[in-house]
C-alpha cells in the first residue's frame, strides 16, 4: 500500500514538471527574440513602474561646478602687499587712455600757431540795433490781436526788422489762441507712447535740479 502511494506521487511530479516544460517552450516560441533588458523593462510595467533616458553623462553629473578665476591671481601688473595681520592687500592700476605725453613723437616742434583754428559756435540768435517807435510798436500789437494766425511773431519780426522774442514780449498772442495752442500740445501729447512720456519727465526732474 505505501509503495503504491508513493507511485502516484512520483507519477504526478513527473506530469507537473512536463506541463511546466511544455509552458516554457510555448512561451520560448511566442516570444524568441525576449532579452534580459527587454524582460526587465516588461516587469517594469507589469509592477506599475517607468523608465526615463538620462541625457547627461554620470561624469559630468558628479563634476563639482568650477569656480571662475580670479583676474587679480592672473593680473600681470597687480602688486601684492603682505598685511601684519595676515591678510594680503593686492593694487592693480586701473586700464586708462594713453596719454598725449608719451605718445606723442615731437613735443617740442608743435608750436599754437601751427595747431588749427577753433570754430566759432554758430549762433542763430538775431542781433538788431534798430529801435521801434512808439506807433510802430502800437501797429504791431493791432496787426497781432487783428490775425494771430497770419501775422505771426516771425512774420512781425520780418516786418519790422527785430526779434521775434521781442515780439512775443511786446505783442503777445490773444489769450484764445495761447488756449487752442495749448489744447494742441495736449492732444499731441497724448499720443505719445511709455517711453517718450518717461523720458520728457525725467528731464523735467534733471532741469527741475539745475
């Protein structure tokens, strides 16, 4: 009885380990081209997991960051001072422009009147001596509040042979027309963009500072 028990059992080993046999190789046929890295990547995804492709090298990744030098350590015109309390004082000459002095070849050959004239700054200001009577000034200021529009201060100025600042000091534009002129500029200005507007108040502050 013991012996024929132990048969049975011997016989079904055999029949499990054939089936486990039979398994591997179907499996073995379905898929022959299975390496180690592709098994790996497949229980990867069986167990819920994902791979990414590193695009740095390991090396440069261990790599600490390099400092930057210093220039005084490679400054060949820097002078080092050794200090009593340890420390070291390192001058360096600030990079400037050549001087005429030593770059100049003859010195002393150049003489003022050879070196050339200085031009004179153009000035566009207009200087008359003429002296406007008494009527004269009076039909400037008629002809003035008559048409500010057509006798204007240049026109005025023509005319009478003066300045048109003096003009605008003894014949001023009727108040109606210093408004319109006034309302332009407004309407001017407000087409101007971010950038001009900053820039004319920053030079309103600087003359504000003169």
């Amino acid at each position: 009885m013991p012996s024929s028990i132990a048969r049975q059992g011997t016989k079904a080993i055999h029949s499990i380990t054939r089936s486990s046999s039979a398994c591997t190789s179907s499996n073995a046929i379905r898929s022959p081209c299975l390496t180690p890295s592709s098994s790996r990547m497949t229980c990867d995804m069986m167990m819920g997991q994902s791979r990414s492709l590193s695009t740095t090298s390991a090396l440069s990744r261990n790599t600490p960051a390099r400092r930057p030098k210093d220039p005084l350590d490679f400054a060949p015109n820097a002078v080092r001072h050794a200090l009593p309390s340890g420390e070291t004082l390192i001058v360096r000459p600030p990079p400037t422009v050549a001087s005429p002095r030593y770059t100049t070849i003859d010195q002393g050959d150049i003489s003022p009147e050879q070196l050339p004239l200085i031009q004179r700054r153009k000035t566009h200001a207009y200087e008359s001596n003429k002296r406007l009577s008494a009527e004269e000034i009076a039909e400037m200021q008629r002809l003035r509040q008559s048409n500010p529009d057509v006798h204007t201060a240049l026109q005025l100025a023509k005319q009478f042979g003066c300045s048109a600042t003096f003009v605008r000091i003894v014949a001023p534009a009727p108040k109606q027309r210093r408004e319109a002129h006034l309302e332009q500029t407004v309407v001017q200005r407000s087409t101007w963009g971010q950038n001009k507007t900053m820039q004319r108040e920053l030079r309103k502050e600087r003359r504000s500072l003169w």
